[in-house]
C-alpha cells in the first residue's frame, strides 16, 4: 500500500509539474510579444522625437540664412549637429532604429538640381514596414508650408508632388504615393501611401517649404 501512495503522490507531482510548465510556456509566449510590441512602440516614438528635433534644428539654421536651406547636406548636418547622434551608425551613415537609411537635404541637393531659392527641406525614412509607416505618420506631421509623402515603393521623391508650394489644404494620391499639403494625412491616405505590404519598402517624407 505504501508503495502505491508513493507513485499516487509521484504521478501527482509530474502532473503539477507538467501544469506549471504550461503555464510558464504560456507566460513565455505573451512575455515575449509584450515585449516585442514594446520595443516597436520605443522605435517607432524614437523615430517621431528624432524627426521632431532635426525639423526644429534645420529651421532654425534656416532662420539665421534668411529662409534659405542652400548648403544643407548630410555632411553639413553632422557638422552643424543637427542630426540626433544615434541616427550616426560607425560607417557615417544616417540609419533609423529599424535598419533603414535616413535622407536629409534641400529639395535642390536631393530631389530637383535646377530650383534656384533652396528654401525648402526634406527629411526622409526608407525601408519602413506598413505598420510601422502608418504609426509614424499617424502622429500628423502636416501643417502651414508642410508637405506629408508616404511612397509604398520607397521612393517618396517619384512623384511630382516636389515640385511645387501650395498654399491650400489638400491631399493627393497617385499609385503607391501619397501625399498632403498644409494638413494632417487622413488615416485612408496613409493606408494608400502605406501600402507596402509585409516588406520593408515604404518610405516617408516630410517636406518643409
């Protein structure tokens, strides 16, 4: 009889064992997506102060040249520290907390050679993932002489919308670009300029004019 208590109690604690062991996998599994989504919310509030602090930089610099960006390159930017020091990788390059490469210029210097009065900027995140797009850009960038770009094909400079300073409100959308002048991007054209997928081939641009 004592040996039968012995497995009873034996086969018991196997039992509670093997509970515990659910339990914990369990904890396992949520602990890690907690902390996974945790770590994406860091990245992605990382990338909205960074693109905050290069856009009041870059304008106060452009203040004290009269409303001009002329000069204003990446090299230039790391000189003048503009540019949020963890932006900086070990090469001199200028990559987000996502692995992707980060622009910063004058219209002129980036996107269109012939404009004479270089008095824009623009600051542009590459190679983001749809949710990570729409995060970014669903903080609401958009305002008086701004322009909000989503490109799904990570080219926020192949569209025209770079090209000119309207002074109305208004969105547009052309393929997998998107764009909105003066305003907030509505959460419908960001899914439209969002449009990426599940690769990391969207791109944002804020465009300061």
């Amino acid at each position: 009889m004592r040996n039968l208590n012995l497995y009873a109690q034996q086969g018991r604690s196997m039992i509670e064992m093997l509970g515990v062991l659910a339990i914990i996998g369990v904890l396992s599994v949520g602990g890690i997506a907690g902390f996974s989504k945790a770590m994406d919310s860091y990245k992605t509030n990382e990338i909205n102060e960074q693109i905050s602090t290069i856009i009041a930089n870059v304008r106060n610099v452009g203040l004290r040249q009269g409303g001009s960006y002329r000069g204003l390159t990446v090299a230039a930017a790391k000189k003048m520290k503009l540019i949020p020091p963890e932006l900086i990788n070990s090469s001199g390059n200028l990559v987000h907390a996502y692995g992707g490469a980060v622009e910063i210029g004058s219209s002129k210097q980036l996107y269109n050679s012939s404009l004479t009065n270089e008095k824009d900027f623009v600051v542009v995140y590459k190679s983001l993932l749809r949710a990570q797009c729409m995060q970014i850009l669903s903080k609401g960038w958009g305002g008086p002489k701004m322009a909000v770009v989503a490109a799904g094909d990570n080219s926020p400079n192949s569209a025209k919308y770079l090209e000119s300073h309207p002074s109305a409100s208004e969105c547009k959308t052309s393929g997998k670009v998107a764009v909105c002048y003066n305003k907030e991007m509505p959460i419908d054209t960001i899914s439209k300029g969002c449009s990426c997928g599940k690769t990391p081939s969207c791109a944002i641009a804020i465009w300061v004019y």
